[in-house]
C-alpha cells in the first residue's frame, strides 16, 4: 500500500475504533417526512426540510419553470455572466424579510460565513464566538487570521469578562452566535448580544440556519448588523444569504472570495427560494407545524417546552447514541445519531427534528420509545 492510502486507512481505524466512523446510507426522501433506506420506509425525524418544501408541487414547479426559461446552470460567478434575473427579486425578498437595506446570496451556508467573516476581519481583529457555533463560522474564522474567542455557550456573563479584557487589544471585533443552535435546538440571547456589541464596540452576527421560516423572527434580530442563514433548511434548496445594510452588502459583492471566485446558484435553485418565501408569507400556520409538534414531543418526555423545531436527546456516549438510533430505526423511525466532532465530546445525541407533516401518533410514540429508555437529558440543561 503507499503512503497515502496507509495514511487514509491508519486515519479511518481511528475513527472507527471510536465509533467515530461515518458511513453514508442512500436515503430517498418522500413526501410526509418520509425516507426510503435499504428497502425500508421510515419516518424520518432527521430532515433539516421543515416545511418538506424540497418536495412540495408549488415549489418544484418554480423550479422547473426558472430551469426551461434559463437552463440548468449560471455558467459563470455572478461577477461575469451568472447574476441570472432571478437574484435580484430573491435578494430583495431576503432583505425585506430581515429588515435589512441589502442582500447578497451564495453557493451555500457555509460559503456564506467562509467569506462574510474573512471580509471584515485580518489579523489585527478579533471574533468572540459561541463555543457551539457551526463549523462554517469555525472555518471563516480561521480563513480571516483574526484571533478567535469562544466564549461559554449562551453565557452572557462569560462574554462581557472576555470583551471587557480582550476586545481594547483589537481592532476591529466581530461576536457571531447562531439564532437557533442547530444541534441543541436552544435561541442565543440576542437582546443581551446585540447590548454588549454596541457597548463593545463589535458587530454582531448571527446565523439563522434553522430559523427562517420556522421560529418566530425576534425583535432583537433588528438590532444585528449581519445576519447569515441558509436557503437549505426550512427553505428546502440550496444556497446561503447574507442580510446587512448596503455599503455592508457591496463591500461582500467586492471582497468575499466565496462569492467572487465560485459560480452562481442554478436558476431553479433561485426560484426554488423565491417561491418558499412566498409560501412562507401565505402559509403562517403551516410555518408553525414544525415548533408546534416539537413542544407536543417535549411535553409528552415532561422536558422544558422546545424553542425550535430541534430537540437534543443526549446520550453521552457515541456507541450509545448508536444504538439507540438503531433501535428506533427498528421501530420505523429514522433519528440519525450525532457524534464529536459535529457537537463536543461526550454529548453525542439523538436530534430530533420536527417537520410539519408529522403525525401526532408518531410524535408521541417516539416519546414512548424514548421514555422506555430513560434518563433523558438536554444538552442546555
Ligand atoms: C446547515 C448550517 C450551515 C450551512 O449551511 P449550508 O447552506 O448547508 O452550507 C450554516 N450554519 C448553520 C448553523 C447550519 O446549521
């Protein structure tokens, strides 16, 4: 064997000697939350697709309308040929919904943050982080060579110590937190942030992931300058966004790499986002679904009443955590164990995410399967 596989190998035996290793498993999703595997239906309560828009008539159709009248792809960055007609009403749309002057959409999430963050911060700067922010902030940390402080997750106290006596050193500070955190489900203190930012002279960021559309938008979301997310959750495609004012927004269309140096999203992809926002303003209570059915599942495990469609079950243990997807997979549910480094070591989990199409039926018979293999515990308490 060469060097390079024996390195790929040796790395792969580690992993999996701590049930570390990952596996990927051909999953057909299906309407009604639905995931074929190996021949299996299950239900699955592992989908980011809150509102199942991927799969839903309205929005396929938009899809294949952008697709017939553009084609199938940008054919360059939005820099040269790919700004297609359809960004700017996307643009637009995202802007209004967050309140902001400005827009700027990009290949993904995770460029979205790879490129917004090194855009404003170099060496001489700071960022205060969530210790459980995504990795796409991690990596637009390090990408921007500013000093990285991570801060105890969703401990106000512990961030004003650390601006306090750190933020004076710096020139110019960024503190980025995540709206809803996407594995344990909870709400960052945004109110308390958007205060200390403006007393600490930093800007804050949130990433909104596994908000938009599904969790009420707080009113403190005003108040932050810079606000991420994804069109691939609840908006059920692809593609990241930026919201900010617009000298903010031209400054990212010049100098975020991600967005200079990579292609534009296919048209159908635009569309695809632009006719979920529009379902999203037309359809409030189906919106609702998803929090609504994660608060029946928290009742029904006498947990505190969720605050997003995520909900963690922890485990501890990787190998644990294993198992008990196993069992559930068992009983026809797909709830996908996650494990370090995806949350730290230790907390390996369950997380269970609510979709508007689940059953009430199924919701509680999860919590029963749960309950049988109690104790319970969340990540935030
Ligand atoms: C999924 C996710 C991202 C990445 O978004 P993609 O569009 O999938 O790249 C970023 N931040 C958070 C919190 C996420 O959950």
């Amino acid at each position: 064997m060469d060097s390079l596989d024996r390195f790929a190998s040796e790395k792969l035996a580690a992993l999996a000697a701590r049930a570390l290793r990952r596996e990927l498993a051909v999953s057909e999703r299906t309407p009604d939350a639905r995931v074929r595997r190996a021949g299996r239906e299950l239900i699955s309560f592992s989908c980011n697709d809150y509102l199942e828009l991927s799969t839903h008539p309205e929005i396929i159709a938009a899809a294949i309308a952008a697709t017939t009248r553009y084609g199938v792809g940008a054919g360059g960055s939005r820099a040269v040929t790919g700004n297609h007609p359809l960004y700017a009403e996307l643009e637009t749309r995202l802007a209004a919904r967050k309140g902001t002057a400005d827009a700027l959409v990009f290949g993904s999430g995770y460029l979205a943050n790879s490129g917004l963050i090194p855009a404003l911060l170099g060496k001489d700067d700071v960022l205060f982080v969530d210790e459980l922010a995504h990795a796409c902030i991690w990596a637009g940390a390090k990408l921007s060579s500013a000093r990285v402080l991570a801060f105890a997750h969703n401990d106000m106290s512990a961030l004003t110590v650390l601006l306090e006596a750190e933020r004076p050193a710096y020139r110019r500070a960024v503190i980025a937190t995540e709206t809803v955190f996407s594995m344990d489900g909870d709400c960052a203190p945004l109110e308390t942030i958007a205060a200390l930012a403006l007393e600490h002279d930093a800007w804050a960021l949130t990433d909104d992931a596994h908000g938009l559309g599904v969790v009420p938008i707080p009113s403190a979301a005003q108040r932050i300058p810079l606000q991420m997310g994804t069109l691939s959750k609840a908006v059920g495609g692809y593609g990241g966004y930026v919201c900010a004012s617009a000298p903010v927004i031209a400054l990212l269309r010049n100098r975020a790499r991600s967005f200079v140096y990579s292609t534009g999203l296919p048209p159908a992809t635009v569309a695809a986002a632009i006719a979920a926002l529009d379902f999203f303003d037309r359809n409030p209570d189906y919106c609702a679904r998803p929090l609504a059915n994660a608060r029946r599942f928290t009742r029904a495990l006498g947990l505190p009443d969720a605050t997003s469609p995520i909900v963690p079950v922890i485990t501890g243990s990787a190998t644990a955590a294993l198992t008990l997807s196993q069992k559930l997979a068992d009983a026809g549910y797909l709830v996908t164990a996650i494990r370090p480094p995806t949350v730290p070591e230790g907390t390996a989990r369950l997380r269970v995410t609510f979709s508007a199409s689940h059953r009430p039926e199924d919701i509680d018979r999860l919590a029963d399967l749960l309950r049988a293999v109690a104790p319970i515990r969340i990540a935030a308490s």
